[in-house]
C-alpha cells in the first residue's frame, strides 16, 4: 500500500528550487551531494548541477617554529683496552716512563652519510621554494630556503663501501727526576664497536597555528563525478568532468524521467587537492491537493 496522501482531489503545481554546496577533496577524500525527490512530487522537468572546480583553500597557513632547544643524541656501543708488559726497578736518579702504542686500525662494514638539510615545508607564496632546517655553529637549528621540487631530506655524497682507516703512534718518552726507576710497558690498545643506533628524545611540546588563508594552484588536477539512484545503483559514471581550475554544466534531467522517490546522491572525487562548488536548479511538478 503506497505511502502517499489521497491525491484523489490535486492539482499539480510546479516548483523551483536551487541550493549549493562547497567542499575541498582530496586523492582519498571525496564529496557526496544529496538530491532529494519526496512522494509528492509529479515529474522532474529539469534538473542541472553546475559544477566548479577551485583552488584548494585552508584558514590555516603553517605551524609557527619552536625555540632554539638543542637535543643531544645518546651514543651507544662498547669498547675495550688491553695493555701487555712488565715493570722493573732501579735506584738511577733519572728515569724514564715509555710506552710503545703501536698501530691501531679501525673498520667499517659499509658506506654512510650525513644528513645536511632538513625538510620542513613549502612556503604559500611561492610553492616552489623549499623551507629547510640545519645547525648553526653553536648547534641552534637555522632555516634556509632552496628552489625545487624535491620536498625530501639532503644528504651528503655516501663514503663508499667497505674501508678502514689506520693510525700508527710511535713510541711515548716522559723524562723525571725523582727515585730511580724505570717502567718499560710493550703492547696496543684493542677497540672493538658494535652495531648501534643514536636516539633522540624530543620532549612534549606545542607549535601555535598562524592563521590566515591559505589557496593552492591545482593546474593539471581533475574532479570527476558518479550519480546514483536512492538504492544506490549508478545512473551515469561521467568520469572526469573538469581540469585545473574550470567549470560546467552537466544537465542531468534524463536520469529523472522513471522517478524514484528517495535520496539521490552526486559523489565527486579528485586527484589531488582542490575545491569544488556545486550549484543545483531543479524544475519539478508537485502535487498540491485541494
């Protein structure tokens, strides 16, 4: 049994109504727009969806820089020395103390480097120039910029692969006065390092917001729209509707003529960010009992 009022005694009037909506997107964030068609109405006469694609926008434009905090890393690792030899007397006036090192090697198991420039952000006036964070002298982090595309950390060169680098200190001689005596101490110092990783704490903390707005270019982005019926089958897939900033105007009428009465639904999705604006004009006839 239908759900709708006697309309035994109507008329049929036509009604005009238009609406909007704006909302940003995303690659992973789409939009759904609602129509809704309610049991009284007759017949859909027109119905059109105007469609803008915008530069993206936000009312933030960056978290303001902390204060000059310098963190130290703690080292990890061990490491050992072992000294050989033997002491012996004397009643000479003068003596010596002499300690024969040796040569010591160090290895390294493969290449490294150093991390020279930080990655922070791009800057809202000009997209292209990169904001980056390094060390002054006194170890207080200090902002650059550089012009690119890269938004990724710099790094030095890498040192190569396997290597070692070798040290060799020749024998030690200390001259005294005093009781005679002499020490004569032979041998070398071994270091051994184990794998190990330097970690850094940072503690809590806050950054304040600089407020203010904030639009992006989305030259090359593309929106791109499905329309669906109130059990949420798809009427019509358009693909992609507009490039960069652009509008149109897509007459959606036809998908109206076999009613349904329910919601229907525009899903919007996008490549990448960027603001769309949809305007709605619907022409319908309506029951209107007397």
């Amino acid at each position: 049994m239908s759900d709708m009022p006697d309309y035994t005694h109507a008329v049929y009037t036509s009604v005009k109504n238009t609406w909007q909506d704006a909302e940003n997107l995303d690659d992973t964030h789409g939009y759904i727009s609602y129509i809704w068609i309610p049991e009284e109405t007759y017949k859909v006469d027109v119905m059109k969806l105007h469609v803008y694609s915008e530069k993206f926008r936000a009312h933030s434009k960056s978290a303001l820089a902390g204060g000059t905090t310098v963190l130290t890393s703690a080292g990890g690792g061990s490491h050992s020395h072992t000294v050989t030899g033997a002491t012996s007397g004397s009643t000479t006036p003068s003596h010596t103390h002499e300690v024969v090192v040796g040569t010591k090697t160090s290895e390294a198991t493969s290449g490294h480097t150093h991390k020279m420039f930080e990655y922070y952000s791009s800057t809202p006036d000009e997209p292209s120039l990169r904001v980056y964070f390094c060390q002054n002298s006194l170890g207080a982090p200090k902002g650059v910029q550089f012009t690119g595309q890269d938004t990724s950390n710099l790094y030095c060169f890498d040192g190569g692969g396997n290597h070692t680098h070798q040290v060799t200190i020749g024998t030690i001689t200390s001259a005294s006065g005093g009781s005679g005596h002499t020490h004569t101490i032979s041998g070398q110092t071994a270091e051994t390092v184990t794998t190990h990783t330097h970690s850094v704490t940072l503690p809590n903390h806050t950054h304040d917001i600089e407020f203010g707005i904030y639009e992006e270019d989305i030259t090359g982005r593309t929106l791109s729209a499905i329309l669906y019926d109130p059990d949420d089958n798809v009427l019509k897939d358009f693909g992609v509707i507009l490039t960069g900033e652009d509008s149109d105007i897509l007459d959606i009428t036809d998908y109206f003529e076999t009613l349904e009465y329910g919601m229907y639904k525009v899903i919007l999705s996008a490549s990448g960010l960027l603001r769309t604006r949809l305007l709605f004009y619907e022409l319908c006839k309506m029951y209107a009992q007397y």
